[in-house]
C-alpha cells in the first residue's frame, strides 16, 4: 500500500516519501506501475499474476527469479487491507531504460512484487549458552536453509552467522576462547520513514 510503499523507499533507498510518490505518479502515468495511492494488500483471486510476473522474466538481473516463481505458480502474500477500488501495488508492464530516482523506484516495485509472490525464506537459529568457570557466555547463530525471496530482495538480509549443531545440554572443548573490546554506540539520528 502506499504508505508502506513510502516508508520502505525511504528506510531502504533513502528516497523522501514525497519524492517516491512523485517518481510513483509519473510511473504510473507512463504506464509501468499500478495506481500508487491505494490502500489495498490484497490481491483479488481473480488477478493474473502469472502474466505479470512473466512480463518480468525478460530481465537480466530478475528474470530467472520470475521465471522460477511461474514454475512453481505465485503465491502472493495477503495482506488484510483493501480499499476495493485498486489492487496492490506492483508493475504493470517490463521497463529497462529508467535511469537515476525512477529506476530505482520501479525496481523496488518490481522486487517487493517477486518477493510477495514467492517463498518464504528459511532458517534454523541456534542460541548457545555456555557456562566457563562461573561465567556465562552466549552465542547465536542463523543459517540460511532456503534463500527463496531473499534472492530477489536484497532489501532485506539475514545475516548468516554459522554456527554448529549442539544437543540440549551436551558438553564440548572450545577451540578458542576470546576477549573482545568494545564500547555500546549511541542509536542513529530519527530519520523520515
């Protein structure tokens, strides 16, 4: 929807809401996206998505994606809002000759869309507390076990810190042990978002 759609862009892309609304109008004029002022995240069970995913399998950087989710058929995610006048956000027709603020807002709409209609990502956290000498440790790690959207959203990222397997409660010989300085740094300015 159109909020969310200006808060990402700009938490993401560092673009103004006011500047993405513009770059969306005029995209939506020459007839690459949607209509960008909607409230809608749902999409109707009668919209073909498959023809709008497949307009975007021309492209080098996406293609292979989109032509991986007509494979295994787009499963959008629904949101739980709707204006019933339009539908969500998304690209209406392949474009590749943007340059500059517009590429990048239509590229932003092209993913979010391949993203929604894709897998979820998947992976396994395994937290670690380990008890040395009375002192207590903690490590976690996040492995990736199927990257699905994340391939095509570079938006968003799961940082991939190995970490092995441990049974509950088992014990283990660490192959190092490490002290690390450090000092806690203050939050980042609020910004537009």
């Amino acid at each position: 929807d159109t909020v969310e759609m200006e808060k990402l862009a700009s938490r993401k892309l560092r673009i103004s809401a006011k500047e993405t609304m513009r770059i969306a109008e005029k995209l939506y004029t020459q007839g690459f996206i949607s209509y960008p002022r909607t409230e809608t995240n749902i999409f109707p069970p009668s919209f073909d998505l498959g023809a709008i995913v497949n307009e975007q399998t021309r492209d080098p950087n996406w293609g292979g994606f989109a032509s991986q989710i007509l494979v295994d058929g787009p499963n959008p995610r629904q949101g739980n809002k709707t204006d019933n006048a339009h539908p969500p956000i998304h690209p209406t027709r392949y474009n590749n000759n943007l340059q500059g603020t517009e590429r990048q807002i239509y590229e932003f709409v092209v993913r979010h869309f391949l993203a929604c209609c894709s897998k979820n990502a998947e992976g396994q956290e395994t937290t670690v507390e380990i008890d040395i000498a009375g002192e207590k440790f903690t490590a976690q790690g996040l492995v990736i076990t199927a990257r699905n959207y994340l391939d095509v959203y570079p938006y968003d990222k799961w940082s991939a810190k190995t970490i092995p397997f441990y049974q509950l409660h088992s014990s283990f010989q660490p192959s190092s042990i490490e002290m690390v300085d450090g000092e806690t740094t203050p939050p980042p300015l609020l910004q537009e978002a």
